[in-house]
C-alpha cells in the first residue's frame, strides 16, 4: 500500500483523535461542536474539479473555479438557489483562488501564474483581464525539524522555476496577499482595483522554507486569511498539514507555526474570531479559536450518490461565507491515480476516482 494511500485512510482517525485532543470536555464552554454539511449545487457534467470559490455579498452569487489538468477549465458562476447562470471558459490552464472586490472576480491562473479578473456579471465571450504576473525566485532555502529524541532532520527545497500561485486574500486598503505553493512565498499586489489591467508584477513579502513542504499533497503556502485586527496573516502548508502565522506590520515578518495536525490543510478563512480551516484529506472543515485548537468539525465523506456525486465533503478546497452560510467546495481530487498506467498498484485507489459529479456544500455557521 502506497504512503500516500495509508495517509489518507488514517487522515480521518488521526483528525478525530486531534479534535478530541483539542476540545474541551463535552458539556463545557468551548466543547468540540459537530456540524452537518448539505449539498448547494451539482455542477454540469463538463465542470470537473471545484477548487476556488468567492461570492459577490450584494447578489449572493457564488463563483467557483476548477482545477482540472484533463480538460477545459471554467469559472462558474451560481445564483443564490444554486443554478448555473454563467460559464467562463479558461481552456487548459488550471485555476486555483478566486476572490470578489469591487464588482470583481480575481482569480489566480496557476497554469499562466498570472493574476486574473472578469466583471462580476461576465458572459461566455466576456474578455479576461490579465493583472499581475508572479515571478520565478530561487528555491526558498533549508529548515531544521526537531524530532523526539532530540535529533533533527534538515529539510533541503530545490526549485522547479514554476511560480504557482494559489490562494489570495484582500486586505482592508484593497492591497493583494498571494500564496505561491511551489515556491514557498508570499506576494502582494498593491491596490489592483486603481492598477488593472496594467499592473506591476506581484512584489515578493516573504519567502521561507516553513511556506515550502516536502510532504503530500505536494503544496506548501496555501490559504491566506487575515486576522480581525490585520496584524497577521495566516497561511496554510497544505503538505505539512499545519497553519502558519505571519506577522504583517513587523517589517521582518516573523513566521511560526500557529496549529498542527490538520491534515491536508487547505483554505481558510477567519470569521467572528474563529479561523477555519478546509482539512482536504481528512474531509473536513473546521475551525481554530485563537489558541489553535478545533472548536468546530464541519462536515465528512458519506460514499457516493448514486449519480456520482460525493455526500458532505470530499477533499473540501476552500471556502466562503454569504448571509449565514458556509459555501465549500468538493475538489474531490484523484491524488493516488495513474490513468494512463491502469495496472499500477496506485490506480482507482481513492473514492474520488468514481466521482462524476462534482458539487459545492454548505452548511449554517454557527453563532
């Protein structure tokens, strides 16, 4: 059996047993809260792959972007009762973050790694927008990790010379945060809403070795959420299956590790002092009080419907809040297949093999 297999049958022990680990004893403030996920839309047949998702708070309208490396890629947008009401068509460039600003869509071309926007309202034929392109850098250097008995192992990043952006976040003044998983960075495009579509190239704020990973799934910074207060910036190693801490007014801006344990750590997003967490390998979504620890678990993998189509959340990628909901997407992402070798010992290995729909979720949050 294949690591990344045994990874992924033990994803959802291991996030049960940190949960529990986290939380404070059943029938006490602060106790572990269990939420129920439903399914807001079934994608066309010809959507694969949701992985972005932002919304327009206005509309109600929710955006969606696939990340499909075998076909052509879309931006979807749906209404606020989950019907299609336009598709994008991006060809074979996979898409990564999306986020709305100003009557906007931003989105992140991780087949282009460019910086990307169409008009809220766009058609078919609507023009797309290049904004920033993210530049390649040197490889982000080496990190020391400690182990139990004292020792450490040295953890040595090369470079491919792939800039792949991956998730962005706006802060308060409009200013752009980029993650860039490959490269172990962190970008910023300064004000795009006055620059586009003439703007510079995203200027790098920090690269380190903690933004790169050498684990699985393969991608280092990924989800960016900021604070209430924008002292920090929280980003995900999605490979290192943990959540990091930037420091943003401190010009040095100081990394360390926030929480850990969280399997496949994906998108986030901070609301009302939580910060959540999309868990794409434990199937979950949860959220983190402000000492690090699962407050919140939303959602699981309940098997596939009989079109296809995955029950409550199957490698949940990112998600966004609109009038009292939690909107998640199911990438359901086929890690461990080999199409093209079907006698390999890690082909149709995982549930989202068989998935022929794909959907996005949603849940109430919780007060």
């Amino acid at each position: 059996m294949n690591v990344i297999r045994i990874a992924r049958l033990l994803a959802g022990a291991l996030s049960l047993l940190a949960a529990s680990a986290y939380a404070d004893p059943p029938g006490t403030p602060g106790a572990l809260l269990l939420v129920d996920v439903e399914r807001f839309a079934t994608l066309p047949a010809n959507v694969h792959l949701p992985e972005g998702i932002t919304a327009n708070p206005a509309t109600g309208d929710i955006f969606v972007g696939t990340f499909d490396f075998n076909s052509a890629n879309k931006l979807v947008r749906l209404s606020r009762n989950g019907q299609v009401s336009a598709v994008r068509d991006f060809g074979g460039t996979p898409l990564l973050g999306l986020e709305f600003r100003d009557g906007n869509v931003y989105i992140l071309n991780f087949g282009a790694s460019k910086v990307q926007r169409l008009p809220a309202n766009f058609t078919a034929s609507t023009p797309i927008q290049d904004v920033a392109t993210i530049p390649p850098l040197p490889p982000p250097g080496s990190r020391f990790e400690d182990n139990p008995d004292g020792s450490q192992d040295s953890v040595t990043f090369g470079s491919n010379g792939f800039p792949a952006p991956n998730a962005m976040v706006f802060d308060h003044a409009g200013n752009l945060y980029i993650s860039d998983s490959f490269q172990g960075a962190i970008f910023e495009v300064v004000n795009p809403g006055a620059c586009a579509p003439q703007c510079a190239v995203a200027v790098l704020v920090k690269q380190h070795p903690l933004l790169a990973t050498a684990g699985t799934p393969p991608f280092g910074a990924n989800g960016l959420a900021f604070s209430a207060d924008e002292k920090t910036l929280f980003i995900a190693n999605t490979g290192d299956h943990r959540v990091l801490q930037m420091g943003i007014v401190d010009p040095m801006h100081p990394i360390s590790v926030f929480s850990i344990s969280l399997h496949g750590a994906d998108g986030l997003l901070f609301e009302n002092g939580r910060l959540w967490v999309a868990t794409n390998q434990a199937d979950h979504v949860v959220a983190l009080n402000d000492k690090g620890r699962i407050i919140i678990k939303a959602g699981e993998f309940g098997g596939l419907r009989p079109d296809g189509s995955p029950r409550g959340l199957l490698f949940p990628a990112s998600m966004v809040v609109v009038g009292g909901w939690m909107y998640v997407t199911n990438l359901a992402l086929p890690l461990t297949s080999d199409a093209t070798h079907p006698d390999s010992p890690l082909n149709r290995d995982e549930p989202e093999d068989f998935v022929k729909l794909w959907t996005v979720s949603r849940f109430h949050v919780p007060k």
